[in-house]
C-alpha cells in the first residue's frame, strides 16, 4: 500500500491502553472491505460512531480537497442513504489466514 494511504495511530489513542480498534476500511477492487469487531453491547453506538465519522470526514475534505464543508457533509449522507436505500448490498466474509493480514 502506498505510504500516501496509511494512517497513523493518533498519540492519544496509543496512549489509552482500553482503546478499542472498531473497524478498518479499504476501497478495494473497486468495491469496500473492511474489518470489523462489534465490541459495542448496544449497536447504537456504531450509528453513532459513523456519524462522528462522517462529520470528521467532512471536515477532512474541506481541509485536503477545498470542499465546502458543510456541502461535504451532505454528499457523505448522501452516499449513506444511497446504500442503505440499496437492495443489492450484501456481506461477504473472507476466510481468516491463521497469519492474518499485514495491515
């Protein structure tokens, strides 16, 4: 993977030694992938774990590609509902290696 697309764990969290890793995403062949534990007992967390995220992704549009941030928003809810409204999604899981990923 290209340096350009790695994230870095923020000090904050590296510090917490009860911080949960949630999710990882990738856009991949074209399509999502992801990794996903669900720690939370109550799934409302998760909705509202993926609102923070949108608005923090917003915020990273208006910051990297000059977005309207505000606008941003709107397109990221946009492309929720876009899905949610799909009857065509539907998850596939991988087999586990016993090696596991190199991410």
């Amino acid at each position: 993977m290209s340096a350009e697309f790695e994230l870095t764990v923020p000090d904050s969290v590296a510090a917490d030694e009860n911080a949960i890793e949630l999710l990882r995403m990738w856009w991949s062949k074209e399509e999502p992938v992801m990794s996903v534990k669900p720690a939370f007992h109550d799934p409302i967390k998760f909705g509202e774990l993926l609102a923070y995220a949108a608005r923090h992704m917003a915020h990273g549009y208006a910051v990297r590609h000059g977005h309207n941030e505000t606008a941003a928003y709107h397109r990221i809810l946009e492309g929720l509902s876009n899905v949610i409204k799909a009857d065509n999604v539907r998850t596939v899981a991988e087999p586990v290696s016993p090696e596991g990923g190199n991410a």
